[in-house]
C-alpha cells in the first residue's frame, strides 16, 4: 500500500498538545498555530480528526511521491 502525506495538519495552541485537522481542532474550541502546518498520511488521523501520537514517534513521514 502507498502512504503519501496527502492531509493537511496543524498544532492547536492550548489545552495541551494535539495535531490535527483545521476542523478537528475548531471542533475543540481550540485555535491553529499557523506557522505549524505539515502534512501527513490520512491514515494516521483518528475518527475525530487528531493524528495519532504514537504513529508519529513510530514512523517519520513519508515523501510525497513527485511522479
């Protein structure tokens, strides 16, 4: 299976540390670190929209495929 960074994602400011979705951490009444803005696998999201912490200290994220 190919995995490509195809999510956007951010740190939220506040309430301690998550990454995410823009709507994930809105949902959170959280606010977006705009200088913060990565991407990863969609796969690593969980059903709220938080990326799983324990797949980003697992596995570095992959390159996307420049085909």
């Amino acid at each position: 299976m190919e995995i490509n960074n195809d999510t956007e994602v951010f740190y939220a400011v506040g309430g301690g540390i998550w990454k995410g979705t823009r709507k994930a951490i809105h949902a959170k009444g959280l606010k977006i670190d705009p200088l913060s803005q990565d991407f990863c696998p969609h796969q690593w999201l969980d059903e709220s929209g938080f990326v799983d912490p324990e797949l980003m200290r697992k596995y570095r994220c992959p390159h996307p495929s420049t085909a």
